[in-house]
C-alpha cells in the first residue's frame, strides 16, 4: 500500500516536473495547467503516503533518509501550494517542482528497510517538533527559489540583455515579495521546530540541549535566517543582496539537513534514529 | 459560382494622399455599406476603413461587374477620379481573399506588426455590415473565422508581447521592475517629445507625475499639461529619495545626475529601486549609477536596442502566425466548398417534396374517406419513400464537395433529376394533375 502510493506520487510529481517545463519553453497555458492538476494529484497521493505511514508506524514517518526526503519534498509542495494561492505566478511550479522531484528521486533511490520505532518517538512533542521544523525548510525553499529567479531577472535588466526568460519571469518586485514572505512565514516556524525540539529533547533524553552536531548546525541556521530577516525588517535589505543571502541560509540549510544528519550528528543521525533498539 | 473578392488600399500600395480622400467622412462606410446593398452583382459587402487600409470585401457571382461598381464606389465616396487610384488598387479572389482578410485581423498586415488596434476596427466594420444587413452565409462565417484566428494568434504566438516603440519599452522595463505601477512617483526632468510620452503612458497607468525645469514657469506649464506636480529642480537630492522612476530629457551638456549624488540617498531609501530613463543627448545621468545595487539606468540607445530585439521577437513570432493563418485558410476553403454544393441539394429535396405532394393529392382523391390516423400513415409512408430515394444521392454530393471533380458531379447531378429547369416541371405539375400522364399509368 505505501510502496504503491510512493510510487503514484512520483509518478505525477515527475509528470507535473515535466509538464512545468515544458511550460517554460513552449508557453501554453493547457500544459500549465495539466501540471499543476498533477503537481495537486502528486500532492495528494504523497500526503496520503505519509499518513499511511504515520498509522503504519505509530509515529512521523521521518525515522530515515528516505522517508524524511519524501516529507521535506511535501513540506516544499505545501509551500509551493500556499504561495501559489497568494501569488498565482505560474512560473513559480517550474522552479520549485524540479526540487520537489529531486528529494523524490532521492528517497526513491534509498532501499526502504524495516524501522525499529523507539517509544520515545511516541512522545506528542515529536510530531510537532518534525512538522514544524520541516514546514520551515518548506518555506525558505520557496524563498530560495524566489531568489533564484530574481537574480536571473535582475541580471538581464541591470546588463540590458534580454534572454528568453525575460518574458516569463515576473517581476523583480513580485519575486522580492514571494521571497520577504516566505522568509517571514518560514522563519516562525523553524523557530517554533527548535524550541519544540528542546522541550522534546527535555523530555525524551533529560536535557534541553546536548551539542549535537545538529543541534549546532541548526543553531547556526537559525542566527543566519535571523540576521537575513533582521537586515530585511530593520535596515531594509532587499532586491539582490537579499536574494544572495537567502541563498547562502539555504546552503546552510541543507547543510544542516542532510551533512549534520549523515556525517556528523550523534542521536539525530538517521542510523541512530532507526538503528537503536533500546 | 460564388467568389470572395477583396478590392482596397493599404499603407503600403496607397500613399497617404490617396487613403485621406476616402477615409476623411465619418459617414462613409454606411454610405459604402448602402453602394453595395444596391449593386445587383454584389450579394454580400463589408466596408473596411482604417487610416491605414480602404477595402471592400464582396461576395459575388461576377467579379468584374462587382469590381466594376467597387471602384465606382470609392471613386464617388472620395471625389477623386478613378483613374488616380487604380493603380494603388489590389484585388484578392476567394483563398487570397480568405488569408488576406485573416491576415489583417491577426494584424500580420499592419504596419507596426502585432498592434491590437485592427481587430477591433474590423469587428467594428463587421457590425456596421451586420446592422446594414449586407453580410450573410459567407460573410458571417468569413469574418468569424477571423476573429478565431485572431484569438488563436494573439494566445498561441506572441506577437504583441513585446513594446516595439520607445516610450512603451520604457514603459514595460517600469513594470519588469516594479511590478504595479499605481501610485509610484515618476519625475520628469527637461522636455521632449519622446519624454512627454513615456512619462503620458505612466500616468495612465496610474503613476503620480512631477515635474522639474530650469525654469519655474515651464514646469509649471508641463504639469499643468500632464496632471502633474511642478517641483524645484535645485531640491534634486531630495526629490531623488522620494521617487521611483526618473525620466530625463534635458539640454544640458553635462550630467544633470550624478554617482556620487544617487549613492548617498540609497541608504536613506532604504533601497527601493529607483529606474532612471534618460532620453537626452548628451546623457543626463552619469552611466556609473547603473552600478549602483537596485538601481537601474536605461538610456536611449539602450532602448533602442530593447525595441530591436522586440522587432526581431516579433518577426520570429509573425512566422507562427502566418502558419496558423494557413491552416485556417484551408479549413475556411473546405467549409466554402461544401457550401457550392448545398444549393443543388437544397433543389433535389425540394423537388422530392414537390413530386410526393402531388402523387399524394392525386391519390387520394381515388381512395375515399380516410381516417385522420390513415392519412398521417399515408404521409409518413410517402414521405420516406421519397427521403430514402434521395439519401444516396445527397451523401454523393456532400463527399463530393471537396474534391476537383465536384463541378462536374454537380453538373451531373442537376442533369439527372432535371434540376435546371423548375419552371417547365412546376407547370407540368399544375396542369396535368388531372390527365392520365406518364407518371399515372404507374
């Protein structure tokens, strides 16, 4: 049942990855819209996958690579799909669909195997801790890509030479307000991710802060969305230097996301979290 | 045989002298319109007149009379004499016609390619022909076609996306960078033509306009023209914080705005960008601030080279329209086609009818009184006997309508049910209802 689902939600998003560049070539608005009927499609399937997994599991369905993969490519489809209620900017899909089917692949690739649930995974703290913390990687994926396409914008009307994306991409205030607001609503989130976290950890483990590699790298996150915010907000940063510092948080980011967790973390290792038995 | 003709002028086989004459009276097309409902040779009309083309399209059975009395109607509607304009004259027939008219309305013909303008004055000319009552089968479906492939042209190529004059790149470069335009502050700095306007279009598009001069007195008079604020030109500084967008045409043979002078304000505008269109010659604006960050400066050649690259993207684009225009062209021509035949089936079912009708009144004067319910079987019966007969016939013509032979088959067709000559049976029928004709002795 949950392989079936996998399978159908990569199916369509990697049908909706294609149609939405499809889209950015050929510029028809019915491939644009079969796309985003996949992409919500894709959507679906992957949320009910998740579910399947929660109640398969007893817990978030988070405990290895693979599955976190998969829930941090729904974490970035939900925030595609909020952004596009606000937004309707249809060129948006062919950026952060592409990542989206990335994280797929990659989850796709990783052999599933048995998980060990550890009743301290049960715990209420964890859900929350996972989703809110995850919804915020969601957010600033949006605010990367936004970034992306300012800077590519940007650079044609700043070098007055005008590639075939000029047309398609919107503009350079659009893409700086998609990126203000995805960083102001992603960065609550990640914050409320941490501190559930240390009440979790609190709980679970009997201290609020261990100098887990990731628990550091997370830390070090956190100050550079902060600082990016704090020069947006209060000095007025925008346009490209806020574009190429959301950049750098996102390296930082998935740093934190996949180099903590594989190499250097201690307990948050995805080895430890579906390898320890008691 | 029914023809499409196209008798006009445009822009590029007329000069203005000539198109002046005829287009100058408002009143014109429905005099145009009242010329060709009056001509016996011409079934259907539509007037189509713009500054830039004159045309008459017809529907006709003899092109020449029809041209004849076209050229008589613009020679009496422009007082000129006909021998002055025949020669800028050009004459389309029946697919020419088709992709001429098609390609007018998708504004391939146009003299800035792509312009949205020329649909709506021919729709405006349709509607005066359909007011007129001088469109019919063909006309109307004609000139739907057109506005079909208008709408496939404007949605499926891009044509019009892209500014092809100055002041609209201008204007379009505004709305890359700050997406809405309602409400930003735009300050015209010096005058000149081109300008006046860019800075008109951004007022239109709901941009709050001032004004600075040398002289007082002329930014006064500037804002006045343009709804705009006049403002002093030595508080440049502090105008530079205030605005969005800064157009700058003045004669000055120095830089009127300086590097160092948009550098110091940048922090204090808390870097909102700010877009510089400077349309002098000396430049106005030191091409230094376009180093600036988030500040952008355009200045004339470099629109310049923004319209030609919009002139090539369109030319690119004109490519696929002239394709859809074909296809269209071809399934107009299929339609007219089966149109040439449907005369022919319209008299083999008339005369089916005629045929039953009789045979029906003269039984039944040899069968007596016929229950209401017997005469209605009676008809029912009669009445497919006569449809059926006709089917394959009919069938044959319709998949004839298409292909080279149909002529002859028509030709045929009206020959074996002796179509041609209605006039001999109907009296036939008339007077011989009571005789012991061939058909009786059956």
């Amino acid at each position: 049942m949950g392989e079936i689902l996998t399978k159908i939600s990569l199916f369509l998003i990697l049908l909706a990855t294609g149609g939405f560049i499809v889209y950015i070539l050929r510029q028809q608005k019915a491939i644009y819209q079969w796309s985003y009927r996949f992409l919500l499609a894709g959507f679906a399937a992957l949320t009910l996958q998740l579910l399947h997994g929660y109640i398969v599991l007893g817990a978030m369905p988070v405990l290895t690579l693979k599955s976190a993969l998969a829930f941090f490519a729904w974490t970035i489809l939900g925030a595609y799909l909020l952004f596009h209620a606000k937004f309707r900017l249809m060129i948006l899909g062919s950026f952060i669909s592409p990542l989206a089917a990335i994280l797929m692949i990659l989850s796709s690739t990783i052999p599933g195997g048995g998980v060990t649930v550890h009743p301290m995974f049960k715990s209420a703290w964890f859900p929350i801790h996972v989703w809110t913390a995850f919804m915020g990687n969601g957010m600033f994926t949006v605010a990367f890509a936004a970034a992306i396409m300012y800077l590519i914008q940007e650079s044609q009307i700043k070098r007055k030479k005008f590639g075939s994306l000029f047309n398609r991409l919107p503009s350079l205030q659009t893409l700086d307000s998609i990126n203000y607001y995805s960083l102001i609503y992603g960065f609550p989130f990640l914050t409320v991710g941490m501190i559930t976290g240390a009440i979790y950890a609190q709980y679970a483990l009997g201290s609020y802060w261990r100098w887990d590699p990731k628990e550091v790298w997370s830390l070090i996150t956190w100050l550079f969305y902060a600082a990016l915010l704090h020069e947006r907000i209060a000095v007025g940063w925008r346009g490209r230097k806020a574009a190429i510092m959301s950049i750098v948080c996102f390296c930082v980011l998935l740093f934190t996301f996949l180099g903590a967790s594989l190499w250097l973390s201690d307990y948050h290792s995805f080895k430890s979290l579906g390898g320890r038995e008691g | 045989m029914l023809k499409i003709l196209d008798i006009g002028m445009n822009h590029e086989t007329a000069p203005v002298e000539i198109r002046e004459c005829l287009v100058k009276e408002p009143g014109n097309v429905g005099k145009a319109l009242a010329a060709l409902r009056e001509s016996p040779f011409i079934h259907e009309g539509l007037f189509l007149s713009t500054c830039n083309r004159v045309e008459a399209f017809v529907v006709t059975e003899n092109p020449q009379e029809a041209r004849r009395s076209i050229v008589s109607l613009m020679s009496s509607l422009g007082s000129i004499e006909d021998v002055r304009f025949i020669p800028n004259l050009f004459t389309f027939e029946d697919n020419e016609a088709v992709r001429h008219i098609f390609r007018v309305s998708c504004s391939l013909d146009s003299m800035v390619m792509g312009e949205p303008q020329i649909l709506g004055q021919v729709k405006d000319a349709y509607s005066q022909a359909s007011k007129a009552k001088t469109s019919g089968v063909v006309l109307n479906r004609l000139m739907h076609r057109a506005f079909h492939v208008a709408k496939r042209v404007r949605t499926e190529t891009g044509i019009s996306d892209s500014a092809v004059s100055i002041s609209y790149a201008a204007v379009e470069l505004a709305r890359k960078i700050f997406h809405d335009l309602g409400g930003r502050k735009v300050l015209l700095v010096g005058a000149g033509e081109m300008a006046e306007l860019a800075a008109r279009h951004l007022v239109r598009q709901g941009c709050a306009l001032f004004v600075a001069n040398r002289t007082l007195n002329r930014a006064v008079d500037l804002a006045r023209l343009f709804g705009g604020k006049p403002v002093a030109f030595d508080e440049m500084e502090s105008l530079l914080l205030e605005m969005d967008i800064v157009i700058t045409s003045t004669s000055a043979p120095g830089f009127v705005i300086g590097h160092d002078q948009v550098k110091s304000v940048l922090r204090k505008r808390r870097s909102r960008p700010l877009f510089f269109i400077d349309i002098a010659v000396p430049r106005d604006v030191e091409p230094k601030v376009n180093d600036l960050g988030n500040v952008y400066v355009y200045d004339i050649d470099d629109l310049k080279g923004v319209v030609e690259v919009n002139k090539a993207q369109r030319r690119q684009e004109a490519l696929k329209a002239e394709r859809i225009v074909e296809e269209e062209v071809i399934r107009f021509e299929k339609w007219l086609k089966t149109l040439q035949v449907v005369p022919t089936i319209v008299s083999l079912k008339e005369k089916a009818e005629k045929i039953r009708q009789a045979e029906v009144k003269r039984s039944l004067a040899n069968l007596g009184d016929l229950t209401p319910e017997q005469m209605s079987r009676l008809e029912i019966l009669t009445r497919s006997i006569a449809e059926k007969i006709m089917h394959d016939p009919i069938l044959y013509l319709k998949r004839k309508a298409g292909r080279p032979t149909r002529d002859a088959c028509v030709d045929m067709t009206r020959k074996l049910f002796n179509l041609d000559s209605e006039m001999e049976e109907e009296e036939e029928y008339g007077l011989s209802r009571d005789d012991s004709g061939p058909k009786r002795a059956s």
